[in-house]
C-alpha cells in the first residue's frame, strides 16, 4: 500500500471522529473546537493529497501497511468517550496524544522500511503531524482565548465610575 494513502485515510478517519465529537458536545465552545479540528483534518488530508501527487506511485510502498494498520486510533472507547464529552479538556488533551501516537507509528514505519525512498516519505509524514499537531495545539488556543482574556489595568475604566 502507498504510505500517502494509509495516511489520507487516517486523516479521513480522524475528521468524521472529530464531526462526531462535535456534534455530541453540549457546549457550543466544544463544538466549536472540534468543528475546527475536523477542518483542519481536512486540511491536512488535502496536503497529504498534494504531497503525493508530487511523487511516482512506486515510490512510496510498504507492504506491511494495509487496513488494519492504516487506521485512526482513538484513545477512548466509545463508552468511555459518551462519559467524558462534556469534559472538552480531557478531550482535547486526547486528540493531542491520539497525533503524537500517529507521529510515533510514522517514525516506526520508517524504522522498519528498506528502501531509502520511502522512508524518506514516511519521516516526511512524521514531519507533517507535527505541523500539523500545532496547528491543532493553536486552534485549542484560539477557543480558549476568550476564558482566559486578561484586559490591562491601562485600558480599564475604573476611573470614569
């Protein structure tokens, strides 16, 4: 299997895991981050696109990738995700490991492959999770803003009372 598509169809996975979170979220600051995340899976789903378009096709092949490697991985069952989804944080905190283990299983794929070329492509793809693993760690940043806003005493205007 091309490592390209293994990776597509984790992010794919990924985005319809986050839509889900979204849509079960009782607070609309939680839907609005994983409303995020899956677009930004998208995104990244869209890059990986582009990335292997670029490349041959037999460039990129490992055989030991196939459906039941090439997965998205959630840390929570889904019971387990029901009793924690009103608890954005832990939730957030999770998809933030669930990239980090899909940096980790990267990197092991590249440890294991022989041809030079696609472990090449397969750091490149460890590479790309952590971009985008920021990317993510802002959009968590950007919701957050608005509860942890702290306006400078200089802008106050305790003196007009």
């Amino acid at each position: 299997m091309n490592v390209f598509d293994c990776a597509i169809k984790i992010e794919e996975e990924a985005k319809q895991y986050y839509e889900r979170l979204g849509s079960e979220s009782s607070r609309s600051d939680m839907r609005d981050l994983f409303t995020m995340l899956a677009a930004s899976e998208e995104e990244f789903r869209d890059t990986l696109i582009k990335l292997k378009d670029r490349l041959p096709p037999h460039q990129a092949q490992l055989d030991m990738l196939d459906g039941k490697v090439c997965r998205f991985r959630p840390l929570l069952t889904e019971r387990e995700r029901m009793e924690v989804a009103n608890d954005g944080q832990d939730l957030y905190m999770l998809s933030i490991r669930e990239a980090e283990q899909e940096i980790e299983f990267y990197q092991d794929l590249a440890a294991k492959a022989s041809d030079p070329a696609t472990r090449a492509c397969l750091l490149v793809l460890a590479e790309e999770e952590r971009r985008h693993l920021s990317v993510v760690e802002n959009i968590y940043d950007f919701v957050e803003a608005p509860k942890t806003f702290l306006a400078w005493g200089e802008f106050s205007n305790l003196h007009e009372l």
